[in-house]
C-alpha cells in the first residue's frame, strides 16, 4: 500500500487536505506521479512543474512543496505540500 498525504496551505493555515492510496505493482515513481495526477483532479489544479529542488528534497525527505513557480496557472494558496506517508 501507497499512500501520499497532500495539503494546501495558505498564511501558514492548512486549507484542505487529502490522502491518496495507490494499491498496484507500478514503480515508485509511476505511483507518485498516479497520486499527484488524483490530488491535482480533487483540488481542481494543472500538475506542478517538478524543479530541480523538488526533486532533490523529495529524495532526501520523501516531501516536497510546489509554490507558484512550479505552476501555470495563477494559484490561491501560498503551497501545496506532499508527503509519501506508507511505502
């Protein structure tokens, strides 16, 4: 079982959250990619840009937030933050 733990966060406020379970054989990545694609359809969000420095916190700390540069679309909260929280 998979599960990634996402939430919005404005002014230091959480402002919604959600948790996605991914029970299949795919790869790591292919799960993360899976649950990011259902957060981004649940929050009614264009999938984050992956940067450089996501990608490197997100090996060191299996987290990582997308702010405003990771999207194409003008964004109301200040960050969407997730989290691997069950592997």
């Amino acid at each position: 079982m998979f599960r990634l733990w996402a939430k919005e966060f404005k002014d230091n406020r959480m402002l919604r959250d959600t948790v996605i379970e991914v029970d299949n054989d795919d790869t790591r990545t292919h799960k993360i990619f899976h649950a990011i694609d259902e957060v981004c359809h649940e929050f009614d969000l264009s999938n984050p840009i992956w940067l450089d420095s996501n990608i490197d916190e997100f090996k060191r700390h299996a987290k990582t937030r997308f702010h405003q540069d990771n999207f194409v679309d003008s964004i109301e909260f200040d960050y969407l933050e997730i989290h691997i929280i069950e592997e």
